[in-house]
C-alpha cells in the first residue's frame, strides 16, 4: 500500500520511505513534519530536508523511539529475541533479523528534528498527540476542522496496533483513548497516511473502538488455564496462512490485546521459564 504526504501551505507532511528521487527540490516546502517514526513515513526525512533546506518537525517521544530503533545496529536482534520470547519459531526470528538489516539501510530519518509536544503549534496546526499505532503518534489539527492523522485513523483497515520491546506497555489502552480523543476532538474531515480521506472521522472512531472491543472479547475467549503463548493465539486469532512477515505483525496485535485484558483483569501473564504465555484470570 503506497503512503500519501501532504504538501499544504509549504508545510510537508511525512516523506515516505528514503527511495526514488523525488520533486522536493521544486514544491516549495518550506518545513517538513513528521507523524510517526514508521519507515513510510519518516524514511525519507533526511533527504527531504536536504534538498529543500527545510527543517524537520518531529514529536519528542516519537524522535527517541526512531533513534533507539533507527539509530541502533541491533535492533533486528532484539526484535528476534522479543518474538522468540513470545513464542514465535526460531526459522522466523532469523529472517527478521536477515530483513531488518537489509531494510535499515533505506531510512534516512532526520537527526535533531525541533521537537513537537501537545499543544504546539506549526504554521496554523496545533499537535495533538494520539499514540496508540505508534507511542509517539502525532497529528495535526487546523481550526477549520482538518486533521492530518498519518496512521491514526484509516477508512477501510484498523491500523495495526502492536507491542513491541521498547515501547509504552499498554498501545492498545492508549489507542482506545486516541480514539475517544477523536470523538471529543470532532475533526471535519481526516487526511490519513493510507487511502482516501475519512470524511466521518467520530463515526470511523466509534467503528474502530467496537472493532478492537470485539477482538478483546474473541481474545479472552480463547484463554485457558494451560497458558498459551501470544504465538499460539494468533494462529487461532489470524489463522496459520500468513507470511513470516505478516504473521510478526498478528503476534505483535495478539500481544497488545492481552496486555489490554491483563490490565481490565481478564487474562493473567506469566513467563517463569523464559517464554511468556497468558491464561484466563
């Protein structure tokens, strides 16, 4: 799926990934701000900013997990030894590593972006922080009603909520109140990073939340007093016809709604042997 970038009153929102030569150089940007530190949105920052001579916008949190990702070598490394600790088969950790080293080579994230926090302002847009896809997730609201939301709201998918090491310990929780913050919020129309504009974004909202309380209650269901891996959940969850790639994603879903439900009382973790599983409470 191709990743949209806006260019709205000289401000560039997001870059896509660091490939392909494109016009910057000549669409008059003049500042550059960043959603999310994913690879098709932040990837091209750096070279973005180098052929516009433009500054770079990014959020404070979201800036110190694109360098504790972006910024390391061993990053496929401890995403190997999370999913292993989670159940996943060796054969796939190593082609995440194999994958990981061949991929950080094409993001060229902006290094000492001015760093944006709730409540400030960029050229007429007010930051409004909805973690949740990513923990550093932000969006940009103008007073007639437009937000540009990167992954936070998309038409026809859920964006993909994930655990990951590193990272905040409830992404689910956090993007149950992103979503309540968007229904309070009430934005006319939202530009997204993927698909066409969400013209009802509280009715997508709502949607959204249902969406995932259902997957909560599928998810619980499943649990049992043996104690299954967040691997074997997924494959009940998602089914076993995904690949290497798509199936880290499922664990990394998986994983997030049973944190949501150790934190609503409904399942119980435990990893006493090196491998995490959950249980019914």
């Amino acid at each position: 799926m191709h990743v949209h970038c806006y260019l709205v009153g000289g401000t560039l929102f997001d870059t896509g990934l660091g490939l392909g030569d494109a016009p910057w150089g000549s669409a008059g940007v003049e500042r550059i701000a960043i959603t999310h530190f994913h690879p098709d949105h932040v990837g091209g920052a750096a070279t973005a900013a180098a052929a516009t001579g433009a500054p770079v916008h990014q959020g404070g949190l979201d800036y110190a997990q694109c360098e504790r990702v972006w910024g390391t070598a061993d990053w496929p490394e401890r995403m190997a030894d999370w999913f292993t600790k989670h159940g996943v088969p060796a054969d796939s950790a190593g082609e995440l590593i194999e994958q990981g080293h061949a991929f950080a080579a094409f993001i060229r994230y902006a290094r000492d972006p001015v760093l944006l926090y709730e409540g400030s302002t960029l050229a007429g847009w007010e930051v409004v922080e909805l973690p949740g896809h990513a923990d550093g997730h932000i969006g940009f609201l103008r007073e007639d009603g437009v937000l540009i939301g990167g992954d936070h709201l998309l038409q026809t998918i859920s964006p993909a909520i994930g655990l990951y090491p590193d990272s905040r310990p409830d992404p689910l929780g956090d993007y149950l109140r992103s979503l309540e913050r968007t229904i309070e919020l009430a934005p006319r129309v939202v530009y997204p990073g993927h698909g066409e504009p969400v013209r009802d974004p509280v009715g997508r909202a709502r949607e959204l939340v249902d969406h995932h309380r259902r997957r909560l209650d599928e998810t619980s269901h499943l649990l049992n007093g043996h104690g299954l891996t967040p691997y074997e959940i997924s494959l009940r969850l998602f089914g076993d016809d995904l690949s290497p790639t798509q199936r880290r994603f499922a664990v990394a879903e998986t994983l997030s709604h049973l944190e949501r439900l150790v934190r609503e009382g409904r399942a119980a973790r435990a990893g006493a042997d090196g491998t995490v599983t959950y249980t019914g409470p």
